[in-house]
C-alpha cells in the first residue's frame, strides 16, 4: 500500500504542478489585460499568489511521495496529507482538484504504514 500510497501521490503532485502553472499563466494574463485596460486591481496579484502556493504544495507532496516508498514510520503520510490540504486550501481551484489525489495518497499510506507495523 505504500508504493501505491507513493505513485498516486506523485501523479497528483505532478498534475498539481501543472494546474499550478497554468494558474500563474492566468494571473500573467490578467496582468496584461488590466495594464491594456488601464485598471489596477489586485485579482491578477492574488491569482499570482495562488499559483505560486500551488507550486510549492505541488513540490512538497512530490517530495513526501518518493520519500513514501521506503516510509516505516506514520511520519511521511502525514506530512503528505498535511501539504496536500495546504495545496487545496491554498493553491486555487485547478490545484485543488489535483491535490484531492495527494490526500487519497495520505490516507492510503497513512493505512499501510499502520498495518505493516502490527
């Protein structure tokens, strides 16, 4: 259960990143819209703010994915879990979505790190 706990962790993480890009995009594009309009609003800052939260959840749920396979303590599912809810919270929608996975991953290897130890 861990290794699948790792894989599906990382597909999230990964697919995280790329929703995270593309918010950054759209907060870039926004930026150039609001400068041609003439307007300054703080929805361009703020989806900008999004993306970049988006990119560190996603790095982080990558990193405690691979660090998932050789996990023999409860530690590394629950720092997964615990940047997985950060990214969905923090991250925007499009991340939210992919962080969903992150948290599965969690739970998962939350549950098969508790059954190898008894």
């Amino acid at each position: 259960m861990k290794k699948a706990s790792g894989i599906i962790g990382l597909i999230g993480g990964i697919l995280g990143f790329i929703a995270a890009v593309i918010t950054l995009m759209t907060g870039g594009l926004v930026a150039g819209l609001e400068s041609v309009a003439g307007e300054s609003n703080e929805a361009s800052n703020m989806i900008a703010q999004f993306g970049i939260v988006g990119v560190l959840g996603s790095f982080l749920t990558i990193i405690f994915s691979a660090l998932m396979f050789n996990a023999k303590s409860s530690l590394m599912p629950i720092l997964l879990l615990l940047s997985g809810i950060a990214g969905a919270i923090f991250g925007g929608t499009l991340v939210a979505v992919c962080m969903v996975l992150c948290i599965l991953a969690g739970i998962i290897g939350f549950i098969g790190v508790r059954q190898k130890s008894e």
